[in-house]
C-alpha cells in the first residue's frame, strides 16, 4: 500500500504547527481520484455514497458537486444529506428498522427513496408512505470472505429479505401502492475477492428474470481498497445491460478511506512483557481496531532514531485501546507525530464521547490550504444536556 501523498505529507507537517493532535486530515484530490476510478470503471452507472463512512458536510457537498448522490441509513443522515443541499431523489434509505415516528417525519421533511429490508418494513412503509419510490433489499445468502461484523449478505445477518420471500414483499409493496423501482443487494464490507461479487450478481439476475421487470439494479458496495476493479466492472455492466435496467452502486469506504489519516503525537515508551508506544489518539478517536480488528498502517511524520517494535496504544482505560500491534518504526522523541493511514472512513464517524473525550478537530486539505470540516468539541459542550432542571 502506498504512503502519504508528499504534497498531503507536507501539509500535515504545516498543520502540525498550527493544530493540536489528536485531529483527522483528509486529502480532496485523492476523494476526486476516486470518483473519477469509479466513474471510469461503471460509466453508466448512479454513484451513492455510503454517508455513515464520512458524514462531514464539506465532504457531502463537494460530492454532491462532482454528481455523486447519498445512501443513508438514519434519520439523522436523512436530514443531514438534506442540509448539504441534496434533493429527495438523491438520496437512498437503507436500514433494517423505519419506525412509524421516523416515518411521520420524513412525510413532514420530505420522503427519499426508501430501501425496504423486511417484510415488516414493506407493510409499515404501505401505511404510513403510499406512492413512496421503494426497492427491496435481497438478503442473497451467500458466504463472503470478511469480518463477521462486516458479511450482511450472510443468512444469518439481520439484514435483507431472503431470496424465497422477495415475490411476498413485492406483493405487499404492490398492493400497498408503492412504486417498487428494483432490487438491492449489499454482500459486506472490505470484500476483496471478486468472486464473491459474481456469486451475488448471479443470484440477482435470477431474481430479475423471477420477478421483474423493474427500472433499477442496484449492486451495493463494499469495495476493499485492494480490490481490482476491472475483475467486477464487466460482470456488473453486463448484467445492467442484459436486463435493461439502470445500475447503482454504493461505494463507501472505498471513495475516502485512504483519503483520511488521524494525526496523534507521541508520548513515551513503555515496557511491562510488552513494549509499547503512548500516543494521544485511542478507541474514542478510532474505533475500528478494537471492533473489527483493523489493521490501519501507521507512517511516521518525523526522522527518529533506530527502529524498534512496539504496540501504539491510546489513553484510553481499556486494554483493547490498541491502535496497532508490532508495529516497526523508528524511535520517536516526545511529541513527535504519527499519521494513522486509511482513518477517511468510520473513524470520525464513529467516534465517542467515551471517558469524557471530545470529538476532534477535522481538516480537509483542498491542494491548496487547509479548510476546517469540524471544530474540536469543546469540552464544556458535553455537559450541556445535563442541565438541572431542564425538560427532555
């Protein structure tokens, strides 16, 4: 995997001097790069990035710039999406659970295109949203090579619609006057092997000679950042054209992993049977190494000493507050700097406030200057519905 963009690398070290740590950087030009791989590989097809990757709205609206359109997952992303200027038809909800609240306020703030993931779901949809423009998630049942936490194509994920009751839910949806634009299926995430696309795009053809015809094929995403996109391009395009109808495909992590780091400074060795290096970034800023077990490569921002091998480990009172295992770099002074690499997606966004810890400060290098997507939380802000006194 390549390392930081010299240009990038410099405009760190220029926001090392301005900025305190921990805060997340992201690279523009390498969020437009990636656009533009896409767009080369799926010409014809309709771009909606997975928002719960990167929810920032200097980010969304530079998309929503380049013609790329929203998938979101919440109410909240909802009326964020909305907030960064995009139009109802440009944003697709997903998720397994749309209460009959959460339906009455999308009715009152306007109604996206829904992405119905249960039979449940279809029939509280036909209740409360007739007419809306809907497609069904397939649950396709398909093992993949991933994180467990990551394979919601699996059978025994929470999510989708079996394949044998995909023909009861459009029967509902019909009935219930909902305009039924196709099928969406989503195997996982950090999906490396094209293989395990293909197996997915070959159920989905079945189900359209099954039960269609209908306007949309969408695809999903998960994209691993090694994946080669030349293996699963004309399997895709192919069979968007063989059953005539419009292909849509939802990148996340793949449009701005690699574009984002999470900038930390170094605070000192530390030896018990292992050897570790505390640094001041943990599992409040970057949650995936704990959750998932991600390995996040780390490049050094500073010329040390000999190398050595150690485990970064945030501030965190938790064991798991790991960032990285025997790890080799050279030795750092005291407050020297680290960019933890591949951080653009579900760092930031998955964030907390565990222990106390304010959110960071997040940056976007435009290749020009350093624009601020997100203020530091203070600290102060995180009392504030604590209030005595005051109604909920």
């Amino acid at each position: 995997m390549s390392g930081l963009n010299p240009r990038f690398r410099q405009a760190l070290q220029a926001a090392l001097e301005r900025y305190e740590t921990p805060f997340y950087a992201y690279d523009l030009t390498s969020i437009q790069a990636k656009v533009s791989a896409l767009r080369a590989a799926f010409p014809q097809a309709e771009l909606f990035f997975a928002m719960k990757a990167n929810p920032r709205l200097g980010i969304l609206r530079r998309l929503l710039g380049l013609g790329v359109f929203l998938e979101a997952v919440s109410l909240g992303e909802v009326r964020r999406a909305y907030a960064a200027g995009f139009k109802r038809k440009e944003v697709l909800l997903n998720g397994p659970l749309k209460t009959p609240a959460m339906l009455a306020e999308l009715k009152e703030i306007g109604v996206p295109i829904l992405g119905l993931d249960s039979l449940p779901d279809a029939e509280r949809v036909t209740r409360h949203l007739p007419g809306s423009h809907v497609i069904l998630r397939v649950n396709p049942d398909l093992p993949v090579l991933t994180h467990d936490h990551l394979a919601t194509g699996r059978g025994e994920s929470k999510f989708g619609i079996l394949p044998q009751d995909i023909g009861r839910a459009l029967k509902i949806a019909r009935a219930g006057d909902l305009d039924v634009l196709g099928l969406h299926v989503h195997l996982g995430s950090a999906l490396e092997r094209a293989e395990d696309f293909h197996a997915g795009y070959a159920l989905m053809e079945q189900l359209y000679k099954e039960h269609g015809p209908f306007e949309v094929l969408n695809l999903g995403g998960g994209f691993g950042l090694g994946l080669d996109l030349t293996r699963l391009a004309p399997a895709a395009l192919g069979l968007a054209e063989r059953l005539g109808v419009e292909l849509w495909l939802e990148p996340g992590r793949y449009l701005v992993a690699e574009a984002g780091v999470l900038v930390t400074r170094t605070w000192g060795l530390k030896q018990t049977r292992r050897k570790f290096l505390l640094v001041d970034a943990g599992m409040s800023h970057l949650l995936r190494p704990m959750l998932y077990g991600a390995q996040h490569p780390v490049e050094p921002l500073y010329k040390g000493g000999a190398p050595q091998t150690f485990d970064l480990a945030g501030p965190a009172c938790e064991s798991g507050d790991i960032l990285a295992k025997d790890l080799t770099l050279p030795t750092p002074k005291e407050g020297d700097a680290l960019a933890i690499m591949q951080a653009g997606a579900y760092g930031s966004s998955m964030s907390s406030n565990y222990l106390d810890t304010p959110r960071p400060l997040e940056l976007l290098w435009t290749g020009e200057e350093w624009e601020v997507l997100r203020r530091r939380q203070s600290w102060e802000s995180l009392l504030l519905e604590e209030q005595p006194g005051e109604g909920g």
